[in-house]
C-alpha cells in the first residue's frame, strides 16, 4: 500500500482552485446530474472533525468558469454498476500507485464479472493522486475524469492507465500520451485536451480528496463497503468475495427487519 502523508497539503498548494456539491450516481449506464449524492452521505460518517475543511473548500472559489454538465457526467461516469445495488463500495486509489494497478488488472476484472455487472454492488472510484510520491498522478487523474466528462469513457481510459501505467508515469510528456490513448478509445480529442487544459474537473477531483481524507485514509489502494467496512490494502478475489458476500447478507438481514 502506498502512504497518503505529505498529499493534501501538497495537492492543496498544488491547485487552490475548489470544489462544489456534485449531484447524485446515477443508474447502470449513468446520467449526469445524478452522481455524487452517495459520496455525500459517507463522508459526515466517516471523518466529522474534517468537516469544516471541506466546507471551506467548497466555499473558496465559484465555479462559474467551469463547465458544470463536463463534472457531472464526469462524476457519473466512474460510478459502476446498478444505482440501487444493495452493497455500494468506494475504491480510493491512484492511478500511479503500483498496487491499485495489480487490484484494477488481477483482481476487479473478476470482482466486476461477479458482483458488479450481476447487479450486486455498485462500484465508485475515488481519485486520491498521491503527488508527493507520484508526480504524474494528479494529471492521470484529470484525463481520466476528461475522458469520463467529454464521453463517458472513464472506465476505458482507467483501464488504459493501469495497464500503461509504466509508459505514461516514465515519459517526458504524459499529456502526449492520454491524447493518444483518447483518441485510440474513441474519445474526441479536442474536449478532451480542453477539459484537461482548462481543469474543468478540478472540483471533482478536489472533492474526492476532501472525501479521502474525511474517511482517513492513510494510503492507496483503500476501500469503504457500504459506509461501514474498511479494507485496506491490495486483497484477492477469494478475500473480496468472502466480503461482499458478508456485505450481501448482512444488508438482506437488513432489509427484511
């Protein structure tokens, strides 16, 4: 696992710029508007006593010179599976942190497959770039959430990064790169390169950052089940089923009280 200490503060100096509510997830195939309402009713559980930074953020800066149906569906489009799945699971990571790419290529292909697309969980990425060790992080991280607000193509592009994660976090110019792997999944390259030169996601990602820190997390990859469970850490298929499968149970308990 990688460590989170020294991140916010740098991130914080890094982009000053701040973030806005962001509405609620959407369905299977999401639709914007509809994203982060979800997200919203974890972090007051989690993390109260850093409350008052994200009220301070939000509060910092208006948004009036972004383009707020780009963070929505950017919003939309990284939240996975059926919007009233019974067990819903935040993933926190980095796209330049090793082992969140060893859990996005070994183990959530298997996790989507089971439980995701069978409509039994609903999977929310979460960005925490940890820039004080990963450079390219923070960058990876908006083309991703580009991708997903100019065409829906968060998933694709993430799936690209992990799997490229070697090329793009070595080269001289990343940006060349996430061009190139836009324009390769079908994702119009001029919104794009607009998107990610005008940081017209900074809020959401911002806002993922104040989440990660309202739920303490201490490093990448973390995982928050159903606003109660904490798994830390890169686990196997076998190790995530029985979870989920506990999750599952303990909600139908739930449910039928």
């Amino acid at each position: 696992m990688v460590s989170l200490s020294g991140t916010v503060q740098s991130l914080r100096r890094a982009r000053p710029r701040v973030l806005a509510a962001v509405p609620r997830p959407g369905k299977a195939t999401p639709q914007p508007g509809k994203v982060m309402g979800r997200l919203g009713k974890v972090t007051p559980r989690l993390g109260p006593a850093l409350l008052p930074l994200a009220v301070a953020l939000c509060a910092a800066t208006p948004l009036a010179a972004q383009d707020t149906s780009v963070i929505e569906r950017a919003a939309a489009s990284r939240a996975r599976g059926a919007h009233d799945a019974p067990v819903l699971v935040f993933e926190i990571a980095d796209f330049q942190c090793p082992y969140c790419a060893r859990f996005s290529l070994d183990v959530f292909p298997r996790l989507d497959s089971a439980y995701v697309r069978s409509g039994k969980v609903q999977w929310v990425f979460v960005n925490l770039p940890l820039t004080s060790l990963h450079p390219r992080a923070w960058a990876a991280a908006e083309a991703a959430l580009c991708a997903g607000g100019v065409a829906d193509g968060f998933w694709t592009f993430h799936d690209r990064l992990f799997a490229e994660q070697s090329q793009w976090a070595e080269a001289e110019n990343p940006h060349e790169l996430f061009v190139r792997y836009a324009r390769e999944a079908g994702i119009p390259t001029e919104p794009f390169e607009a998107c990610i030169l005008g940081d017209d996601v900074v809020s959401l990602l911002l806002k993922d950052v104040v989440f990660a820190a309202a739920a303490r997390v201490s490093g990448t990859p973390t995982f928050v089940i159903d606003q109660e469970t904490v798994v830390v850490g890169l686990k196997s298929f076998e190790e995530w089923s029985a979870l989920l499968d506990e999750a599952i149970r303990r909600k139908a308990g739930t449910d039928q009280r």
